[in-house]
C-alpha cells in the first residue's frame, strides 16, 4: 500500500557544500503509522550548489 504523504527531508546545508541526503524518508500512513522508505535523489555537484 503506498502511503499518504512522505515526510520531506530537511537538510541544512552551507553554500558550497555538498549535502548529505539521507538514503530513506518517512512515510506517513491514514491510520497514523509511519514507516521509512528508499529514496533516490537526483546527482549533486560541485557545480549545482555554488
């Protein structure tokens, strides 16, 4: 079953700096559970964060 939201991934990160993005979210569920899921995030460069 897929869930009804993902929680967004908040990561604080310095210009310049490459972040560090986490390999799962949490998922969110109707009847209140939660879970965590894979996440594939798109490349990140040098070149994306000056």
């Amino acid at each position: 079953m897929p869930p009804d939201s993902i929680r967004p991934a908040h990561v604080p990160t310095l210009a310049g700096e490459l972040p560090r993005l986490p390999a799962t979210v949490e998922t969110l569920y109707a009847d209140g559970t939660r879970g965590s899921a894979p996440v594939t995030w798109q490349q990140v460069t040098a070149v994306t964060v000056e």
